[in-house]
C-alpha cells in the first residue's frame, strides 16, 4: 500500500520511488457520489504519497531520533549480543521507520546462521574471507530499512451475490521495518547515501566560475538541472563494527570434510568491538534545530550588506625570477588597513601524509592595497616559498585567523565571509614550470 513506482503502486515491500511522479490526482467527493474500494485506496494513496514526497525530495534520507548502536561491555554476560536503541529515520523514499522498542542482535548466531544459508546458496563461497581485517577479525554493519507486512485477516466475499464463496482479506498493513547485518563492503554498495546536489556539485557550487565565493548561484545550476532519479530502494547504515570470530572455515574442501565429521565450520564470533574510524549515520535536523543554530552563528555579527567581502581569488607569481607567490583576495570595498595584523591575519597550512604543517614564522604576510590593478581594494598574501613549502600535488587551506582582532572598515563592519577559508591545491604549469591552484573537488594526483 502506498509504494509508488512513479504512479503506478506496488504491492506492498518493493517499488521504484527515485522517479518524479507525473503529478497527483486527488478525489472529488459530491452528493450521491458512489464509493467504493478502490476510491478509498486512491484516498489513502494520494494522502501518503504526497507526505513522501515531502519528506524526500525536502527532508532526504537519515536518522531523526534515536538508533544507536551499543556494543556489550568486556565484562558482559552476552559479550556477542548487540543492542539498536529505539528510534526513528526516514529512508530514501520518504518513508517513515520507526522502531518503538531497542532491538538486540545476537551476533554470534546471525554469523553462524548466515555462514550455513549462504553455504547452502553456493557451497564454495569463502564468505566473509574477503573482509578478513587478520586475527580472525571481520568488520560488520548494522543496517535497517523500511517493509510493510498485511496484518488482521478478515472474512472477504469474492462476490456480492454469493456470500458462501467467501475468502479472506487482509484488513490493515503493518508498517515496520527491517534489520540485518553485512560486512562493511556489502554495506557500502547498498546503504550510498547520494545528495541532491550531488557532493562534487556542492563543491563546484562554493565557487563560480571566476573563483568568487556564490553558493546559491552555483547550487541552482545542479538543481534547475533536473530531479535524481534513484531506481534502487536503499538500506540506512546505522553503524559498523569488529566482530572476532574464531575457528571459522572458508576454504571449500575443509568445510566439507568438518561437516562430514559432524563439525561446525562457522566457528564462533567471541567479542565485538567499536571499528577504529567511526562513521556516523546520515542525520535529519529539525528545522527548530537548524533554525536555532542558524541563529547563534550569526546572532553576534551585523547583518550589513554594505559591510565589506571578499569577492575573488587569484593566484600570481609576481616577479618571475624570485620564489614567491600572491594570493590575492579582491574585497567589494575598503577596509581600514590599521585592522589588519601582517602577520596573524591569514594562516596558511598544508595536509599531508604526517598531518598538517605550516610555513614557518614571517613566511606568510598580509598587505592591503586600495586598488589592485585598476579592480579595486584587496588583500595581498604573499608567501615566501624559499624553504619550498609549496609543493606539487599537496592541498593547502588558506583561513582568516578567528582568534585576534578582526579587519573592518572604516564604520567597524566585519570583513565577510567571516569565517573565510580557502582550500586548493597546487600543479605545475606545463609551460611556465610555475605552480598554478587547482580549486576543489580534488582529484587524485
């Protein structure tokens, strides 16, 4: 009930709700109007679909509440037996899952019942030999979606005029939910989370084409463009962790002898442990949330439009035949130039493989000029490469220092974005053999 595939619904559990529906048509009632069953299934359709739309296409796809993942203590009585708090989410058609009572998961019997189902399916699986982590260690996932289930069988007449032919219906349907565990490699295919504008679209969105800071102009690009169109009904990751396992058999010929001897080759999963990098689930925030921390983060600055911002970046090597570059920041207006601090203004730094790493005392300085080449004011941070910080193929992050006095203009308006940062990464010109900025999505080097 109410599982659209596009404008056609399907029965119950599976359907295609990526595509944008044509439209929606709603009942007209009038007097003496004739009701009949599939009037009130189009009632309840149009209903329903109309709120998951909403929630799809405006809400997306995460946790509202809830759903934790608790792994047992070291001291526990049950060390394999995993518990998901109670919670809600909402998957990627926009349908609500909720779970109104915590749920446990005995890993140790799922592992052994899934091992011999997917021995059964193909007996020479090596499941899960390829998301072996070594010391008998494997990283699982715990993963929920949303399913419908008939419930309340009622007597149901197959035909009006002869009541002794009679069958049954299912009066109501169930909406619940699913859970299941998988290695993180299977997880990974089924539980994507894809956002419309897409990551890299967000990303190219940050900056227009000339580099100047424009996230609504950017983003209407990506959205006018067309509405995702998601075929596949996704699971919602809820968190991962390491299970240890023991005396587990994945080589083909050796299982079979163990069960030939009467052996068990699933083995044991004997501990869980939290994985060592943590991600979380997709979140939904309210909009009383998000309407309270759009507030403080902007409650203390001065919402001028005449304040002055940074409109461009450019990149420049001004004198050829010395190792220094400009990073030029061209502003909308004048800022005072006793406000800016030479040294502390802007930072500089750059992540590499070890962490991050900066250029060093009086490598990086900020001057102002009120006309930069005829283009008006701007910031100028020159960086002194003669320790060769600058490097090909490394990424850097260019931020206004939050920590000292902040530069305004001359009616003591902040300089916007206020909290700027730049990030880029630098390649070597073919032609000049001079390093030019490579803006993100970064690609591989």
């Amino acid at each position: 009930m109410s599982v659209w595939d596009c404008n056609k619904p399907s029965e119950y559990n599976q359907g295609n709700c990526g595509c944008l529906p044509a439209g929606f048509t709603r009942l007209r009632y009038y007097f003496g109007k004739h009701l009949g069953v599939s009037d009130f299934v189009d009632e309840q359709r149009y209903n329903v679909g109309k709120h998951r739309f909403h929630n799809q296409r405006l809400h997306g796809k995460g946790v509202l509440c809830g759903l934790k993942i608790s792994l047992p203590n070291d001291d526990s009585a049950s060390p394999t037996l995993l518990k998901v708090h109670r919670g809600a989410a909402i998957d990627s058609c926009g349908r609500e899952i909720i779970v109104g009572f915590d749920q446990c998961i005995d890993v140790d019997a799922w592992f052994k019942a899934e091992y011999m189902r997917r021995y059964q399916a193909d007996p020479l699986t090596t499941w899960p030999q390829n998301d072996w982590l070594g010391d008998g260690k494997v990283t699982f996932c715990v993963l929920i979606r949303y399913v419908e289930t008939p419930r309340n069988p009622e007597p149901a007449p197959r035909d009006i005029c002869n009541c002794a032919e009679g069958g049954c219906e299912y009066g109501r349907v169930s909406e619940e939910y699913e859970l299941t565990l998988m290695t993180l490699s299977e997880a990974q295919t089924i539980s994507e989370q894809h956002l419309f504008p897409s990551k890299n679209q967000i990303e190219k969105s940050l900056l227009d084409k000339e580099g100047r800071l424009d996230l609504i102009g950017g983003l209407s690009e990506s959205i006018l463009a067309g509405c995702p169109s998601d075929d596949t009904v996704k699971w919602l990751r809820l968190g991962c962790f390491v299970a240890k396992t023991e005396n587990v058999i994945t080589d083909p010929e050796a299982r079979n002898t163990a069960l030939d001897n009467g052996e068990n080759p699933a083995g044991d999963v004997v501990s869980l442990e939290p994985t060592e990098v943590s991600e979380p689930p997709p979140i939904l925030l309210s909009t009383e949330t998000i309407q309270y921390l759009l507030a403080n983060l902007y409650k203390d600055f001065e919402a001028d439009d005449n304040a002055p911002h940074i409109i461009e970046v450019l990149w420049r090597k001004p004198d050829p035949g010395e190792n220094r570059y400009h990073m030029i920041l061209r502003l909308s207006g004048n800022v005072a130039e006793n406000s800016i601090s030479e040294q502390e203004s802007f930072s500089l730094r750059q992540l590499g493989e070890t962490g991050w790493t900066e250029p060093g005392e009086r490598n990086v300085r900020t001057e102002y000029v009120s006309d930069f080449e005829g283009f008006g004011p701007a910031l100028i941070v020159a960086i002194d490469n003669t320790r060769n910080f600058l490097t090909d193929g490394e990424i850097y992050h260019l931020y206004k220092a939050t920590d000292i006095h902040p530069i305004v203009d001359n009616q003591l308006r902040e300089l916007r974005p206020y909290r700027f940062q730049w990030r880029f990464r630098l390649a070597v010109d073919g032609g000049s053999g001079d390093f030019v900025m490579q803006l993100p999505p970064f690609n591989n080097p």
